[in-house]
C-alpha cells in the first residue's frame, strides 16, 4: 500500500489485509475516481528462467494502468516503479504461489482518489494498493452467457476503454437476476445500436465460425485485454485465422441456432479462456452451444505459456526470483 500527497508517493509498505479507514467524503466513494487491474504470477512449472514465478506482461498491464489514470485524471505511475513493486510483492509473497497448473496468485493493483471532498474535481491525495491472493481461473467449467438487450455498459467517448472501477457498477443490476437463472456472465451489445456484441462482464469476447475466429475491434467501448491481445498474437502460430471484425448478434444467434459450427469464449486474466456453453436472454432464448475444441485448445494453450511450460514470446514472462 502506497499513499500520494503533494506530488509524491509515501508510505511504502507491506501489510496483512487490514481495514482502510476512510472518511465518509472519500471522493472514489462518490465520483468513481477510482482504477484498477489483474494480473497474475504462475509457478514457473518448465522454462530454466531463473525464477519460481512468473509475472505475465507485467508491462502491458502497468501501460493499461496508466491509460486508465490519464482518463480518470489520476497521475500515471513509473511503469518500471509498477512492475519493480509487483516482483517485490511476489518474491515475498513466494509461497503462496499455488504450485498446481491452471491456479496462480491473483494480483489487484488498485488506485483511488482519497481526498476527501464533495466536488467533482480530481483528488489531490491517491491510495495505491495492490491485493494478492491465491486463486484458480475464474470459471474451471463452460459459462452461461446472457446477451443484455436491456442496459449498456459503455458509451462512446466514456471510460470503456480503460479499467475504471464505475465501469462495472453497470452491470450490477443487469446480472442480479441472473444469477437466479443460471448465467454467469452477460454479454454486452454496443450502446448505439444494441446490435453487435461488444464483450462479456469480465472478458473479451470471440467467435469461432467455421475455420474463422472473430473479435470485435477495439473501441472506446472495449477493454484492450491483454490475453485478447495475447490470442491474437499467438494465432498465426497455432494454425489458426483470427480477424478483428464487428459481431451482429443477430446473425450469431442464428447460425448456432441453425446448427453451424460455431463456439463462442470469452478471454481474460481470470478466467484465461472460458468456452461458452449456453446463450440466453430475455426474450427465453436458450441455445446450447456444440463443443468447444478451440477454446479448449487456447485454454491450454494460454496456461502451459503461463506456466513457462511452453515458451512464450520474448517479453511476456517476467521471472520473480524467490528472495
Ligand atoms: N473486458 C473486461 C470488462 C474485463 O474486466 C476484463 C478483465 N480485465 C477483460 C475484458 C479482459 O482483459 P485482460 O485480458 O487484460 O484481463
């Protein structure tokens, strides 16, 4: 946990997960100032890298952080500052790196506006903290996804783009009574014309149609994943063709309705690769989806380079040695 005042960050340290204390006019509370990301280290399982543990794009993430900070007005962090504290924190933190393949530990940079005033004028003091905890990938079977007609996510020219903490109180009431009927995740349409899909709650989206997997562009509406960045970079050397192309979701649900060859999977750091079995809405729509072969593959794909037991590009594994 670090605190920023006056142009300078301090208080620099290490602590068990105690309670913030915070004043009721706490301007994050309020107004939102307020990003964050996730990232995770794996136990290097294969490569002779001289580390235990691996950090993956470290520096894709501390980018996106401070894309985010600029669109909320926050100032940027040092990105080697960003990944120095990072290591720090998992060199110490070595042993609750889970050792089992598919499970990490889950890192929550964290960055709010911690004046505490009631105007919306971005705050002078900042709170960065960073979570760490052992975790699995978010969803170890195939989710349900519920295409939302109803709410918007994003708009264009808002914060979609960047990982403010608002962008998801969008969701909340769109997926409470979800829960209920079995969905795990929605799948967000653009706000304009509620006609292409944009991306689920927590992951990026992909469609695999015949022998082509599709992703929408990115927009001002759409996370920048860092593991959608990750597949698409990867697909020339799987075989695979991936094209970034709008989604009509119109014509994807009736090419699973009509019995295509069609999956559909969400990407991200928590849930890696999460093959979509079900498709619902309000209307009661419900369509099964055919077996996922190409997710499966990505899944695997993604966690063995995750694990250092395939080699990754030049610069997306950063290893943390144990102190
Ligand atoms: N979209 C949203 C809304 C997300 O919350 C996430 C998770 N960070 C993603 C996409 C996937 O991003 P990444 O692959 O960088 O985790």
């Amino acid at each position: 946990i670090a605190h920023y005042r006056d142009g300078a960050w301090e208080d620099v340290r290490l602590d068990a997960l105690d309670p913030l204390s915070l004043a009721p006019h706490t301007q994050a509370l309020h107004y939102g100032q307020a990003i964050f990301e996730g990232m995770k280290a794996y136990r290097n399982l294969g490569t002779d890298l001289p580390g235990t543990a691996l950090l993956f794009r470290p520096h894709e993430h501390a980018r996106r952080f401070n894309r985010s900070a600029t669109r909320l007005g926050m100032p940027e962090l040092d990105e080697d500052v960003y990944v120095a504290t990072l290591e720090r924190l998992v060199s110490t933190l070595d042993a609750l790196v889970p050792e089992r393949q598919g499970q990490s530990l889950y890192l929550r940079p964290t960055m709010f506006g911690a004046t505490a005033h009631l105007s919306v004028v971005p705050s002078t003091e900042y709170c960065f903290v960073v979570l760490a905890t052992p975790s699995d990938a978010f969803f170890t079977a195939p989710i349900s996804a519920w295409i939302e007609r109803r709410f918007s996510r994003a708009g264009p020219g808002g914060t979609g783009n960047v990982k403010a903490a608002g962008n998801y109180a969008a969701s909340f009431a769109a997926a409470a009574p979800l829960a209920k009927l079995g969905f795990q995740q929605l799948l967000w349409l653009d706000a304009v014309h509620h006609t292409h899909i944009e991306e689920f709650t927590a992951m990026n989206v992909f469609v695999r149609r015949g022998d082509t997997i599709l992703t929408p562009p990115l927009s001002d509406t759409i996370l920048a994943g860092i593991t959608r960045d990750s597949l698409l970079r990867l697909a020339g050397s799987l075989g695979l063709s991936m094209v970034e192309k709008p989604v009509d979701v119109a014509e994807l649900v009736d090419a699973i309705a009509s019995g295509e060859d069609v999956e559909v999977f969400g990407c991200g750091t928590g849930a890696v690769v999460a093959p979509v079995e079900l498709i619902g809405d309000e209307t009661g729509l419900r369509l099964p989806l055919p077996p996922f072969p190409v997710a499966t593959r990505l899944r695997r794909h993604m966690l063995d380079l995750q694990h250092g037991v395939l080699p990754a590009p030049a610069g997306w594994q950063r290893p943390v040695p144990t102190r």
